[in-house]
C-alpha cells in the first residue's frame, strides 16, 4: 500500500486507504456508487458533464451527488476540511480529479462489492 506520489492537480486531495474506501461505500446508494464506478473507470479524472451524460441528467442536478461526496469524505476522514473532488472550471464544463491513491482504493473496494 505504497503511497502514490501527488500530481498538482491532486494537491490537498484526500488520500483513503482501501479500508477508508470501503467504509466510504458503505451505505452508498446506487446513484453514488454508479457514479463512483465512472469516476474510477475514469482513472479518477472526469468532466462533470460526462458524469451527467453518463447518470442521464444534466450538471445542476449532480450538485447533491457532489455534496454528498464531500460530506462523507469528511465524515470519513473526520477532517472537517477534507476535499474528494479538485474541480477546475472549463469553459462550461468542470473538469474533477480525485487522488490517484483514492483511486486505486477505490477501485480495490468497488471489485469486491462485486
């Protein structure tokens, strides 16, 4: 469980384990989940819109998933400060990056929900 160096877009990004990972699961609904599954496919960096695209609603309407995303990581963490999502605003769009270690948590805690 080497720690994966971070790149400058993943500064201040939370880093989970993969027990933080499946804790963070735990309890997910589906539309988080799935929307986690897309993240991670993404290698854990994304455009808000093809998340949209991808749960069939447009960007607004992800703002709920969003929050939520970071309510639990900092629930998690038990860092009050503690951020999932580094979001960088792109035209309209905005481009997320997540921690390449919470990734690869991720990815870990995803395939044995499986």
């Amino acid at each position: 469980d080497a720690p994966i160096p971070e790149g400058q877009n993943e500064q201040g990004l939370a880093r989970l384990s993969v027990a933080d990972a499946k804790l963070f699961l735990n309890n997910c609904n589906v539309k988080t989940t799935s929307i986690l599954q897309e993240i991670v496919k993404r290698d854990g960096d994304f455009m808000a819109s093809q998340i949209a695209e991808f749960i069939g609603t447009d960007i607004g309407h992800l703002r709920g998933a969003w929050a939520g995303l970071t309510k639990r990581v900092r629930t998690i963490t038990k860092d009050g400060h503690a951020t999932l999502i580094n979001w960088f605003k792109q035209g309209d769009d905005w481009h997320g990056v997540i921690a390449a270690q919470t990734v690869a948590s991720m990815r870990v805690a995803l395939d044995e929900r499986a």
